[in-house]
C-alpha cells in the first residue's frame, strides 16, 4: 500500500467488501444494507441495494468535492444538468475499487442501449499524483476513461458526511444523481456483474 497522508492512512485502507478504517474487517463497520439483505435469493429493490436512496427530487444539489483533472486543472463541481450522472469513488491502492470498473463499464454500455445515457466520472483519492498519472497510462485494471483527483483526498470523510454516510466509510463508493442533480442513490463497497437488475432500477428503467 503506498503512504498516504494521515486521515487517508487511518481511514482508508483493503479490505475484503472495500477499502476501509482497518487492516482486518472490523467487527462493526458501517452497516451497509447491501451485506444484511445478501443472503436472500429475492431480488433487491433499489432502496435495498443502495445505502441511502432518495427517491425526490426536491432536495439540495450535489456538488462534489474539490477536484481536478490529471493536467490540474479545476474541473466542474456539479454534475452535467439534464443528464444522469454515475460518480464512482476509487484509489489505485484499492482493489476492489479496481475489480469492479469493468462492471461500471458494462452497466453504463448497456443502459446507453436501452435508450439511457449516464456519464460516469471517476474521483480518484490517491494523493500520489505521480503515481496515479502512471498507473491511468500503463495499468490494465486503470478505469476506462479519464479520472478526476480529489485535491484534497484525507478530508473526503467531512464530504461522504454531507451524503449521510460515516466518515470513515469505505470506498468504492458510488452515487447516482438524477437528471435533477440530486443525489438518487449511494451504494458503499464493491458490487458484481448480477447487480445490473437493480441498477437498472435505480436508473428508472425498471
């Protein structure tokens, strides 16, 4: 694992499910919705599969933490308006934040041919800027397009607050915005290709 600056070394690191607050699973981690309904055979509803979900629109817009893209230029805080947005919270020192990019890919394909374009942006927390610039030019588990990086990657526990989750959550985390720039849905912790059902839900599609 590389060094990382102070709150992202006490509070990010692998784990099995994401990369968390402890080298070993911790016996009670923030209780992820997902995990408890797991063991059942019925589909999830959307509600379920995500850690927080909002079905409204009248709430407050999202706004993302400070970031920049790897040239280091400011890049846009909010999200396109008009269109779905799918942010998904990684690090190069993750791997189940690596694992699951081919199913973000693959998701995102297929709801652009069901007639559902999403953008789907890429936050990394890596503080390496160096490291991150070589791993998206050489790495064969890099995300599939460009990645934007937080600036300030050890303080991303005050903004995962603002969406209603612990600070010392886990990543991957993904969030879902709805056309309206409000936050529809917030999954902490990797997923799997048999997930897709319910993204479909959560997008509206089903």
């Amino acid at each position: 694992m590389r060094k990382l600056s102070h709150f992202v070394a006490a509070a990010l690191v692998s784990t099995a499910m994401g990369c968390g607050p402890d080298e070993h699973p911790p016996k009670q981690r923030f209780p992820s919705r997902v995990a408890q309904k797991s063991a059942s055979a019925a589909p999830l509803a959307a509600s379920d599969w995500c850690d927080i979900y909002n079905v409204s629109d009248a709430q407050k817009k999202l706004e993302l933490p400070a970031v920049v893209d790897l040239a280091g230029a400011k890049a846009a805080q909010a999200p396109q308006k008009g269109r779905w947005t799918w942010v998904n919270f990684w690090a190069t020192w993750c791997g189940p934040c690596l694992n699951e990019f081919p199913f973000v890919e693959r998701f995102a394909n297929q709801l652009k041919r069901n007639g559902l374009p999403v953008d789907v942006l890429f936050v990394s927390l890596d503080d390496d800027k160096e490291a991150l610039e070589a791993f998206m030019k050489s790495s064969p588990k890099r995300p599939f397009s460009d990645t934007l990086r937080a600036t300030e990657p050890d303080a991303i526990g005050e903004w995962f607050e603002t969406l209603g989750l612990e600070p010392q959550t886990a990543i991957p985390v993904n969030v879902m915005v709805s056309p309206a720039g409000v936050v529809r849905c917030v999954r902490t912790g990797s997923f799997s290709e048999g997930d897709f059902a319910v993204v479909e839900k959560v997008f509206g599609r089903r």
